[in-house]
C-alpha cells in the first residue's frame, strides 16, 4: 500500500465490460453544469426583480427580501461547491477516479450538505413570511398559526440537518480518510432522512398559498390567474420526490460519484423553485412599473372590486389592498396616485 499513488491510482476495479483508469473518464459533469448554469441564471433575474422592485418601486423592503438574498447566496454557494467536486471525479464512475479524487468528493460532498439546511430554510422562511403577509390580517387566524409552526419547524429541522452533517464524522479527516480512528454516524441515514422530511415541509410550506386562494371569492378567471402565480411551488415538490429517488439509489450502490450527480441536479431544480416561489408574487407589480412607471395605472371607476375569504378564513377586520401588486402593502402604494384595490374581509393580498 505504500507504494501506491492515490492520485492516479483508480478508486475501485472495473466490472465486467468496463475499463479502469484515469483516462477513461465519461461523465455526466456537463449536464450537471449546464443545469447549474440555467438554475443561477433564473434565481438571479427573479431575485433581482423582487429586490429592485420591493427596494425602489414599492421601497418596502422586508425580511423575506433578505431571506430571498441569502437564499439565492447559498444556492450559488451550493452550486460552486458541486461544481468543483466535478473537478475531482464527481459525475464520473469510481474505476475512473483516482484515490484522491474520491477522498475530495467525499469532502465536497459534505460541505454540500452542511449548506443545504441553511440555504433552503432561507427560501422556505421567505415564502412563509411572504403568505403570512398577503393572507393573514391577525394573529388569531388560523393560517397565521399554520404559518408559524412551519417556520419553527423548518429552523428545527434545518438546524438539525446542518449539525448531523458538520457533525457527521470526528475528527472530521475521517470522511475522507476511513483508515483514521473516529466515529461517523450514518451518513445514507441521514440523506434519506432529509429527503423524507424535505418532501413533508415542501408540501406544507409551498401548498399553502393555494389552498388559501382557493377559498378566496373571486371570479374563476382571476383565482387561476392568482393560483398560477402561487404554482410553481408544486415543481418544488415534485423536484424534491425525483431527489429522494436518486437519494434512495445513491445510499444502494459502491459506484457513488456517479450517483451523486443527479442528487445535485435536482437539488438545483429544487432550490430554485422554492426561491422563485418567493419571487414570482412580485412580478405583477414588476410588470405595472414596466408598463406604467411608478405613477401607476390610469384611474377607472370601475377599479374596485371586492372578495372575501371563506368563513374559516375570515377575519372580524376588513382593508383594501391593490390587486395588481399580490406582493405589496397598502402603504407601499401611497405614492401611485391610481392603484387599484380589491377588498379582502380580513386577509390582505400583499406582501
């Protein structure tokens, strides 16, 4: 053992049909960059869009704003940490990664996870304090309370991910190392476990939205118009089943910097859906300054219409908010001399 180099001696033998050696290298790393490249590419014009138009169209920048940002940060944290584990033999099959390179994946790996938790809690956080503020008028409705608990659920759960993963082995060389003395929990325990719970918290986090408007009276034209806004937040769910899926094979298989690689994929697709389920209520303010300039829309005396919530939404309260803006306060529009409002008994479709 002495005498071998890891860094090019080949990770694992060849099975029958194939061949080992550093050379012989096919690898799925293009796809997983080219996914990468449309995913940061869409976060970053979404997010851009909510922060110019929360910062100086409406110039009520919340919470979830900075959610949204950090957010966005660790997915391009998250992408660079993959990518670079591509560089040491992620996406490529174990015969054809050296010693070395494997030691690093399993590095990388790691440090994937460990940004996980943060980064997707930021996102959730953000579309949850985004629903609280369109949906509930006080803190005795119910979908406040709803709202609050997957908050303290998700800081739980994500917390809980980021200190099994920084945790996952000590001294922390034995990841990469197994011949160091140490202790590791279960790493495929933990991936599943993840995986599992994410797919609970996306549902309940990104579902919520359109199960309050669909108890909205309004006309059928105008709810779908509002559901599909709220959507996209079912693709997040979806991303995060396919992910499981990948998860399950990747714990059931030797060959694992192959099978990681789709793992990464679909947490990219994950990622930026959830943060542009943050994003897209914003657009329809974004798209009436496009138009419009901030002064807003012409007035019309037929600007008004009014929709209340069903009774185990309603609220004893009852305010006007703009209907053209699902993410903006009625405050927000006190310089637009001509927004027009709708009425919603007790449940503000703002931001």
């Amino acid at each position: 053992m002495e005498n071998i180099n890891i860094n090019t001696t080949p990770a694992a033998s060849a099975p029958p049909g194939y061949k080992a050696g550093i050379s012989e290298t096919p690898s799925q790393q293009p796809g997983l960059v080219a996914a990468a490249a449309v995913c940061l590419t869409l976060t970053a014009i979404f997010v851009a869009i909510r922060i110019f138009t929360k910062a100086y169209v409406i110039r009520a920048v919340k919470v979830e704003d900075y959610a949204l940002l950090v957010a966005f940060l660790g997915l391009a944290a998250f992408v660079g940490v993959i990518v670079t584990s591509g560089v040491h033999g992620q996406g490529r099959h174990l015969w054809n990664v050296s010693i070395a390179g494997v030691m690093s994946v399993a590095n990388f790996s790691n440090i994937s996870e460990i940004l996980y938790g943060p980064t997707m809690f930021a996102a959730k956080f953000s579309v949850l304090k985004q629903t609280e503020r369109i949906f509930c008028e006080a803190r005795h409705d119910s979908v406040y309370w709803w709202i609050q608990a997957m908050i303290w659920a998700n800081a739980l759960f994500d917390l809980s991910i980021f200190i099994a993963f920084v945790c996952a082995c000590i001294p922390r060389e034995k990841l990469w190392n197994t011949t160091m003395p140490g202790t590791c929990i279960s790493t495929n325990s933990s991936i599943i476990a993840t995986s599992i719970i994410n797919i609970v918290s996306d549902w309940s986090t990104l579902i919520l939205p359109l199960v309050v408007i669909r108890r909205l009276q309004m006309d059928l034209r105008r709810k779908i118009g509002v559901m599909a806004i709220f959507a996209v937040g079912l693709l997040a769910c979806i991303a995060s089943i396919v992910r499981l899926v990948y998860s399950v094979r990747l714990t059931q298989t030797t060959d694992r910097t192959w099978a990681i690689d789709p793992v990464g994929i679909w947490a990219f697709v994950e990622f930026t859906t959830v943060i542009l389920s943050g994003c897209f209520p914003i657009l329809p303010r974004f798209l009436q300054f496009v138009r419009y300039g901030r002064a807003g829309p012409p007035v019309s005396n037929n600007s008004s219409r009014t929709y209340t919530m069903d009774k185990s939404f309603r609220s004893k309260k009852k305010r006007s908010i703009p209907m053209d803006s699902l993410a903006s306060r009625r405050d927000d529009f006190d310089d637009n001399p001509a927004p027009k409002y709708v009425e919603i008994r007790g449940q503000p479709l703002d931001a």
